[in-house]
C-alpha cells in the first residue's frame, strides 16, 4: 500500500472538473475523493466546476440553467468554486418541446463541435478557462489536474500550461477518440472525430502526464498522445457495513448504475428467466436496476427483455444515494455485466460493489481488470457462459433456500488496497515527482 506523511506548508493543486458534488452522477465521485484525501497528503485542492443546483432525471438535465451567481465553498482543507451555468443557444434547443427546434439543435452540435477545437467561445463552460487565469493570479498552484469527460476541458489545461508555465496532468476516466465503445456515425461525427483525434494529441501531448483508470486504457491513451501514464482506480471510500439478507424465502440481485449497449444484459435476462420458472413456486425472487430509468433508451430495452416477467424486475428512476446502497445492502447478489469483447473497463460501480463486502457476479469474464480484481479480493464469480451463469444462479438459490451462505465473507486486508485513500496515496506522490 502506499503511504507518505506530510509535514509543513500544503502546496496548492488546481482542479478543474465538469462534473462534482452535489451533481449526483458517478463522474462527480473521482475528483471529490481527491478533494478529501489530498490534503492528508500536504496538497490543498482548489475546484473549478459548474453549479448544479438542477435536478438530474433524465440526461438532458444537465443542459438546463443551473445558478445565478458565482458560489465559493471554502475550508482550511480546500476551495470549490461553483459558477453558474447558462445553457446554450444549442442546450435550449436540444431541450425545446418542439421537434423542428429540438432537431435545428444538431445544427448546433455539429457547429460547436467543430468551434471548440479553436476557441473557447465555442464551449458552453468555456468561462471555466478565464476563472483559472483569474485564481492563478491569486494562488500558488503547484499542479493543474484537469478530470475528463467533457474531453474538451483538456483545452484549458493546454493553454494555461503554455501561458503560465504550470505543469498539468490529463485525467481520463473513460478514454477520448480511442475509445473502442463510442465510435462515430456518419459524415458528420467522423469530420469532428478526427478534429477531437488531432486536439487531444495536441492538447494532451502538453500534459506533464496522463492518468486514467485501468491499465489497458492508461498504455492506449499514453501511447496514443505520447506522454507518460499512470493508473489511478476510482476506489471506494469507506467498508459500508455488512447487511445480511435474512429472508429465506427471497433471493434479491441488484445491478446499480448505467447499462450501454456493449454489455450483455441479454445473455444475463435470459438465464435469470429459466431459474425464474424452475423457483418461481419456491422463492420470491427479484432483479433490481435502481437508476435505469434516467436512460430511457435503455430502459426500453430491459423492458422488451422482461415481456411477461415484469413482476419479477424492479426498474427504477434515479433514486437517492443512500436508497440504493441500502439496496445492495439487503441483495444476496450484486451483478457486474462487462463489455463485449472489451477490456480495461472497470465501471465505479466495481469498487461501490467492493465496499459493501457482499458477493459479486461477474458475466461475462472481461479477461482483465474485473475478473482480476475480483480474483485479488476473493468476493466474486467470473463467469463466461450463459449454461454456466444458469447452473450458478440454480446454485445460489438452492443454497439460499437451504438457509445456507452463498459466499465466504472476504478479508478486509484484501480490500483496502481499492480504497480511495491509497489511492490518493499513488496520486500524491505522482504530483511529487511533477513538482
């Protein structure tokens, strides 16, 4: 584990992130964990982010108006600067009830995407880059992080880095225009795509370095825009305490936050439907996808996977933080689907999971930092046949019904090295080196 002591003056770090509490979004959480933990490690962490006094429940929230004025959060361990957020010519056109508005608005993207390669004008929160000029007056900052997605945040870390000579890292939480997820469609995305190729590698290359969240997507990008990486896990904050399902006569899986296409939600309905009607007469059984709603894409396609079954799925919209951690408290089993054919992809909800001690199931094995992790800890299944993820689920429910444990309760040792602490502890110490 990693571990450094501070002792003297803390030195000041510039963070500028799009997305941070109290944005209730999975993306708020990294740059908030290193709000809490730098200072142990002598850094004072100053935050420039957008208000978010808006209430998320489906995606084009965030495009919505969000405070009148400048917001300052101060303590003697760090500064959050919020500042008011003003939606676009393009944002309120996207959110127009009228069709020919809502579809004049990609007119918008198509010229935005393509301006803010160029000019900041063209970005919607491009104030965030003169409010930095404007603190850099007033601090000392050691470092610039700067926390992507929104990628095109980078900019600023590129012009500033240039302009005052402070060394800046690119934190990536999922990869940019290497992605093997998100590809672009049509004319149109592929001109922008290669604009957004030619701006990372020309805006990144800067970066003192890069740092990302799983190794596979920390060498892709390092290589990709030449500069060096290191890896920094989301982590977990703290062990939640354990919660055991006392029920019997229940068996309760929860799957907790986003579903993409790339995730075989599919191959998982179907074999959870076959045990269904083989115990359906013996145990109440339940899948719970708190949050699934805010996707409507998405929750369509659960509900066209669970035609006839719906009794049997809890899908919800998005619900209070502590509603679903009580949720995957009182589950016998939490559900991680990976990506087709993909690695380096670890998802938050993979070390949420981990805090809460309860066993995981992972299908289909990803080959890599999944199933690696859960093999580590010792809290999960990996799992890569739809016959096998059957005779498992079979498996568990007999066990459950037979008022036996489905899993042996792991060891914290083999835990703390996911926390959000040591983890801070790696990034600390990269700043060191920077410095």
């Amino acid at each position: 584990m990693y571990q450094t002591t501070f002792d003297g003056l803390m030195k000041e770090v510039l963070i500028i992130s799009y997305f941070y509490p109290p944005c209730t979004l999975t993306a708020a959480q990294r740059p908030a964990g290193w709000v809490k933990y730098l200072p142990q490690f002598g850094y004072k962490p100053i935050v420039i982010t957008r208000n978010w006094d808006v209430t998320l429940s489906k995606p084009e929230d965030q495009l919505k108006d969000a405070g009148s004025q400048l917001y300052i959060e101060k303590s003697e361990t760090h500064e959050v600067h919020y500042l008011p957020y003003k939606a676009s010519l393009r944002d309120r056109l996207f959110n127009s009830k009228k069709s020919i508005l809502k579809k004049c608005s990609k007119i918008f993207t198509f010229i935005n995407g393509i301006g803010e390669n160029f000019s900041n004008q063209f970005i919607p929160f491009g104030d965030f880059y003169d409010y930095a000029e404007h603190l850099i007056q007033k601090h000392t900052f050691t470092t610039i992080i700067i926390t992507g997605n929104p990628f095109v945040q980078f900019r600023f870390g590129y012009l500033l880095s240039n302009k005052y000579h402070i060394p800046w890292i690119a934190d990536y939480r999922d990869d940019w225009t290497t992605s093997e997820i998100i590809q672009p469609k049509g004319k149109f995305e592929s001109i922008i795509h290669r604009l957004q190729q030619q701006s990372e590698q020309k805006w990144v290359g800067t970066a003192s370095m890069i740092t990302s969240v799983s190794p596979v997507y920390t060498d892709r990008i390092s290589q990709f825009v030449k500069v060096p990486g290191e890896t920094i896990l989301n982590g977990f904050d703290t062990l939640l305490p354990k919660i055991q399902q006392e029920d019997n006569n229940s068996f309760i899986i929860v799957y907790n936050g986003t579903l993409y296409d790339t995730q075989d939600v599919e191959g998982f309905i179907r074999s959870i439907i076959r045990c269904i009607d083989i115990f359906q007469d013996k145990i109440t059984i339940q899948i719970q996808f708190p949050g699934i709603c805010y996707d409507p894409k998405q929750e369509s396609r659960l509900n066209a996977l669970i035609k006839g079954y719906e009794s049997f799925f809890l899908l919800t919209p998005r619900i209070p933080k502590e509603d679903v951690i009580y949720l995957q408290q009182k589950a016998d089993l939490l559900l991680m689907l990976t990506h087709r054919g993909q690695k380096g992809i670890p998802s938050s909800k993979l070390y949420e999971y981990l805090s809460l001690q309860k066993p995981i199931l992972c299908f289909p094995s990803d080959q890599d930092i999944v199933a690696e992790t859960l093999l580590k800890t010792g809290v999960g299944y990996v799992i890569d046949t739809e016959d096998v993820l059957f005779d498992k689920l079979n498996e568990f429910m007999l066990l459950k019904l037979n008022g036996r444990k489905i899993f042996n309760e792991t060891k914290e040792e083999n835990l703390l090295p996911y926390s959000l602490s040591n983890q801070v502890s790696k990034l600390s110490l990269f700043l060191n080196q920077i410095i």
